[in-house]
C-alpha cells in the first residue's frame, strides 16, 4: 500500500459515497434475479441487465461484476481519487487498448448489530472465475458465508480489547472495532494485512492495529477480553503438489491448527475474557471428534496459568465424509474437475487414510475465562446439524444470554429455582399434532424461533409447567398444582422436571 493511504482512501471514500455505492443501490441496478444469480458466482444475468454510464453502474461493473470498463467512465465515477489514485490503490490496471481492468474485487457489505445498521466497502483478490485460473497462494478472500456466521455469532458487549486472529481481509476485526475500545488485526500474510489496513482506512476505522506473524506470536504476552478467529483450519495434506492457501491452510497436519489456536486462545484470555473461533476436527476411527475437542479444552485449560478451568460450548453443524470434504475445499481453490483434480482428491484421501480419518466436522467453539474468583460452569458439547441455515444474525446476544444463565444456574440451587418465577420466550411456540379423531395429542413439541431454533418433544407434565410459566407463580408452586392436577407424587415430579426446566432456562426458552 502507498505511503498516502490514508488520503487515497479518503478520495475513494467519497467517490463511493456519492455515487451510493451501496447494497440496495447495486442490488436495485440488476434486480433481485441477477443479484440472486450473483450470490450464487454467475455474472451473466447482472452483465446482461447492467447499463448506462452513471458512476453507480461504472463501479458495479469493474468491481462487483469484475468487467473493464472505459477510461472516461471510470473518470466521471472517481473524481476525487482519479485513475492514478485508484492505480496506486492497487485496485485498476490500465490495458494498452485504453480500457480499465479490476485487480481487486470492491464491494459493498451491509449488516446489522445491536447497535444498528451499518454498511462498509470490502476489498479482496479477484475470484477464479474473474482470473480464469486457480488462486494464488496468497489469495485474500472477500466476505463469505463462514466470515458471516463468525459475524453472526459474535458477541458485542463493550469490551477494552479484541483479538482478531487471522484475520484475512479483515471484516471480523472491523466488526470488533463496533465494541471494542482497541483491535488487534494479525495475520501470517502480508497480502492479507495490506487489504485489511486498506479496508480499514476506506472504512475510517481507526482503532485497529494490524500485525503480521504466525497465530499468537504477534501478540506474545498479551491478554484479550475478546478473541475472534476465522483461522485458516482446513484439513490440507502435506504433500508436494498440493497448494497451500494462507488463507485457509495453516499449515499443521490435520485438525492440529484448530487445537493450536484453542490453546492460544486459553493462553490469551483476560478474566472474564471469551474467544469465539470455527473449526474443523476430525473423527478417527470412528471415535466421536467432539471428545477429542473436549480434549483439547482440558489440555487448554491446564496449560493456562489460570486454575479456574475455561468454559466451553461447542456445536458441531456439519459432518462430512472424506471424499466430500476433498471435493469441497479442491474446487474452492478454483481447481476444476479433470485429471489435476482427480490427483488432489487422492492426495486428500491418502493424508485421511493415515490418520485413519472417517469423517470431518465443522463447527464452531466458544470459550471464556471464568471473572477473577469464580470457576468454570459451562461444559456444551452439541450437535445441531444447519442450525445457522444462511444467517447467523442475533446470535451472539443469544450465546451470551445463554453463558449468563449458565454462570446463573450454577450458582442457584434447587430450593431457590424453585422461588423463581418465569416466562416462556417470545419466540417460543406449541406444535400439537393428534391422530385423526383423537382428543389428546400424540405429539407435543416446544419450537424456537430465534437462537439456535432448537425443538424438543414434551411430555404432558413438561408441556403443563411451560403453558403455566407466565410470570405469575413460582416454578415450585406450578410443580405443585401439576402434580395435584396429574395425581403424581410431588417431590418425584420435582425432580424429574427440574433438570429439564434447567435446560429450558440455559437454551433460551424460558426466560427469568
């Protein structure tokens, strides 16, 4: 990047302002069928309906749609910065015929938080199906789903510092930037760090300090009351041949790098700190693999010079065979099929096949340091198999309602629940479902719309206590008239519903 940064990076700010560079406006310039097309990878559609020479539609074509566009157009569209500017930017090349061609893809993004809607412009390299071949191997890749699940899930209580590791063109940290006083952006490519100070500067973000080197080694010695990590946690074999993106490979046998960085994370926490990572790991001869990240906690915790444990929720969304897996992460590289495709997918299944590997899943893992003086209360291992579906918005206000009610739970006993009085969620519904003719249901299920979007099948005591959780009696006391109206012993129906009032509680469903 120019030593003027910061004043190209304002001109194009204001370019792009004035032209309304934004979400709704380039969306509205094809239609909802090409910019459906779009996010799918096909330009054809979006070619086909883009038109005119408006500053809006000069910089959709070059950088959304990654098509040259002519001089004079790019002209009126950039007054401020000016083709040599966005030259120096790195972000056009001028051809010999005159013409004006992307080298960087220049997008708008748009998302909402807890503190409202907001939108920035997000620079990454050129796709496979732009450059008509393979990635580099120092590939920084733009917004994608993983980027947005990460986003989705992060929690955003204010907090004084933030870790962003690995941070690629560096939306997490940006996002971090929205409630944390300072961020720390690294990242072991030199690429990636250079577009990430890009995006920040265009995006007058100011509170991010970036910082080349290998997981934690930039921040030696430091602790954060945040740690965010898209980490490159790809299962790559080490074989001669095989490409190696910095991006995605962090350059470790197996599921080792997702190990590497829940350790680093351990090391790294202030009291009370969480750290948010995804993650691969591996199932090995059929043994569960969320025991073997339930490993990697304990270990984690050990080694940290706090004694008070790490609490752990882990889920697990996605399972995928080892052909598949290949497959997936082959064609991401822009590897298509054919022979050179063929070899990698044995590559991938050899490396597998040494370690034994019958599966890999995906998913992601949250951790938090216990506050000064309390130990760890959370121990989640789960599976809830798409559970994010396409958008993972409001979940992080869910993930830490939900370690709130855990840190809650653990300290109240039974006697006290019992005292308590709560409230079914608004975003929770009763599905019935009864044979034809029948009066009592033959199904009764407990639906959560937002969270996790949980369902779980009740029983007609469990079904009774929830329906009568409206705030105005005590948990003990609609315990109570249930087991009177059911004819069953009371401390028995106690005890078989407390744990699942419990659960009720920590996931969401009832509220305090």
């Amino acid at each position: 990047m120019p030593e003027q940064l910061p004043i190209l990076a304002a001109r194009l700010r204001t370019d792009l302002q004035n032209a309304r560079f934004d979400v709704d406006a380039v969306d509205a310039l094809w239609g909802q069928v090409a910019a459906a097309a779009l996010h799918r990878g096909t330009r054809t559609p979006a070619l086909r309906a883009v038109g005119g020479d408006e500053p809006l539609s000069t910089l959709a074509t070059l950088f959304v749609l990654n098509t040259a566009v002519g001089e004079v157009e790019l002209a009126a569209a950039l007054p401020e910065l000016g083709i040599d500017g966005a030259v120096a930017l790195g972000l056009v090349e001028v051809a010999a015929d005159g013409g004006i061609h992307p080298l960087l893809d220049l997008r708008p993004y748009g998302f909402v938080d807890s503190r409202g809607v907001g939108s920035w412009w997000i620079a990454s390299d050129l796709g496979e199906v732009v450059t008509g071949r393979p990635l580099r191997e120092d590939h920084v890749l733009g917004v994608g789903g993983a980027s947005t699940t990460l986003s989705g899930l992060m929690l955003d209580s204010p907090v004084g510092s933030a870790l962003d590791l690995g941070t690629g063109c560096g939306i997490q940290a940006l996002h971090a930037s929205r409630h944390a006083d300072r961020v720390v952006a690294t990242d072991i490519s030199a690429r990636a760090i250079e577009l990430a100070r890009l995006n920040a500067e265009l995006n007058d973000v100011h509170t991010i300090e970036f910082r080349r080197g290998d997981l934690f080694e930039p921040v030696a010695g430091e602790l954060f009351d945040h740690i965010v990590s898209n980490p490159p946690f790809v299962i790559t074999p080490r074989t001669a041949g095989v490409p190696s993106y910095e991006y995605r490979d962090g350059g470790m046998a197996g599921d080792a790098l997702v190990e590497a960085v829940i350790e680093g994370c351990a090391a790294h926490l202030a009291a009370g700190g969480v750290a948010q990572l995804l993650g691969n790991w591996e199932y090995r001869d059929g043994a569960d693999a969320l025991d073997r990240v339930g490993a990697w906690v304990d270990a984690a915790a050990a080694a940290s010079a706090s004694h008070a444990g790490l609490d752990a929720w882990v889920i697990e969304r996605e399972v995928q065979d080892p052909a598949a897996y290949a497959e997936t992460w082959i064609r991401d590289g822009g590897t298509t099929r054919g022979p050179a495709f063929e070899a990698l997918v044995g590559a991938w299944l050899d490396d597998f096949e040494e370690r034994r590997v019958t599966a890999v899943g995906f998913g992601f893992v949250t951790l938090r340091r216990p506050a000064a003086g309390a130990a760890a209360v959370m121990r989640r291992f789960e599976r809830l198999p798409g559970a994010l579906g396409h958008n993972a918005l409001g979940l992080g206000g869910h993930i830490a309602d939900s370690m709130g009610a855990a840190t809650w739970l653990a300290i109240i006993d039974d006697e006290a629940l019992g005292r308590t009085r709560l409230t079914v969620a608004s975003d929770v519904t009763e599905g019935r479902h009864y044979w034809p003719g029948a009066e009592d249901p033959t199904v009764m299920t407990l639906r959560q719309g937002g969270g996790f979007g949980r369902s779980l099948d009740l029983d007609t005591a469990l079904a009774a206590f929830v329906g009568a959780c409206d705030g105005e009696l005590s948990v003990e006391a609609i315990i109570g008239a249930i087991a009177q109206l059911l004819e069953v012993d009371d401390v028995a129906l106690r005890s078989d519903l407390m744990p699942r009032v419990r659960e009720l509680v920590l996931t969401g469903m009832l509220a305090r």
